[in-house]
C-alpha cells in the first residue's frame, strides 16, 4: 500500500512539471487533475483544470467531485454555476457530487434548491441521483422530505433503504426505522 501511495505521489510530482491536459483532446481518465486530486491536493488539480483549453463534463466532474469529497461545498457550487454559465450540460455525477457535498455540510437549503433544479431540467433521474436526494435529505435532518421522496421512487436499492434506517436510527426513531426494513 505504501508502495502504492509513493507510486501516487512521484505521479503527482511528474505531472506538476510535464503538464499534459492543456491540450484540445479530453482528459484522459489518469489525467494530472485526477492524480493530483487522488494525492489531495486540490489546488493543483483546480490549477490544471483552469489552465485547460477544452473543458469536457468529465473534467468539470472531476474537480466538483473533488471539492465535495474534502466537503468543500461553496467551492463545488461556484464551479458549478461557472459549469451552467458556460453552457456546460451538468449530468448524474454532477448531480451526485453537489447532493452528497449538501449532505456533508447539512446544507439543505443548497440541497432542496438543486433538487428543484434537477426535476425541472431532467427528463429522467437515475437511481443514483434520487438514492443521493433521499441521503442529502436524511442527513439534514429532513426526514418527512426523504422518506415522501423515498415513497415517491419507482425503484429502489440497498442504498436507498440503508438511507431512510440510518436517517431514523439516527434521530432514535425506532419504529419508523423497523417499519422502513
């Protein structure tokens, strides 16, 4: 394992001098704002992507899925809004990223805001984007908005049902948390 972290880090060191993502082609899924993100260092992956002529969603992704995984949500929305501005189509790991950074951060009003968002401008929301609207809700202490939504899903999974026990087991809410397995 150390081996493999060190591996990461002299990657990282690599990519810091031969930058390869400024040109036209997308990142490629091993891309220096990847490794640099994997090595937690955000900066340098926010560096890299600024500096990037051609800004596929993938990219946007990758630098909104960072900010959320270190919870950093002002960050992760601005991009977004810069994202919208640009005409960038979000899509469902756009989605996923900014509900579990509003999970993080119990930031339900942001949380609330992007799910009327994304009812209004998606034809179709897949499963993991309706499990992250049931976790976002559950974790911000919503759980009447979680469990209508829950209700209100076509299908669901063990991530949905682990969302709604957690969420009441949570909040001590025996019963409701039994009535929901």
């Amino acid at each position: 394992m150390f081996t493999s972290i060190k591996h990461l880090t002299v990657v990282s060191r690599h990519t810091k001098t031969h930058p390869l993502s400024t040109s036209s082609l997308p990142p490629p899924p091993f891309s220096p704002a990847t490794v640099s993100l994997h090595c937690g260092d955000i900066k340098d992956s926010r560096k890299v992507f600024d500096d990037m002529v051609d800004k596929s969603v993938v990219s946007w992704n990758t630098v909104i899925g960072g900010y959320s995984k270190l919870g950093y949500c002002k960050e992760a929305f601005l991009l977004f809004r810069k994202m919208r501005e640009l005409g960038v189509e979000p899509d469902d790991f756009t989605f996923v990223s900014l509900l579990s950074v509003c999970a993080q951060n119990c930031q339900e009003v942001l949380g609330e805001l992007l799910h009327s968002y994304i009812v209004t401008t998606r034809v179709h929301i897949d499963i993991y984007v309706q499990n992250a609207i049931v976790d976002m809700y559950a974790k911000c202490g919503h759980l009447q908005s979680a469990q209508t939504f829950f209700d209100r899903m076509s299908q669901r999974n063990v991530v949905s049902w682990t969302s709604m026990v957690s969420a009441y087991a949570k909040y001590g809410l025996v019963e409701p948390a039994k009535s929901s397995i």
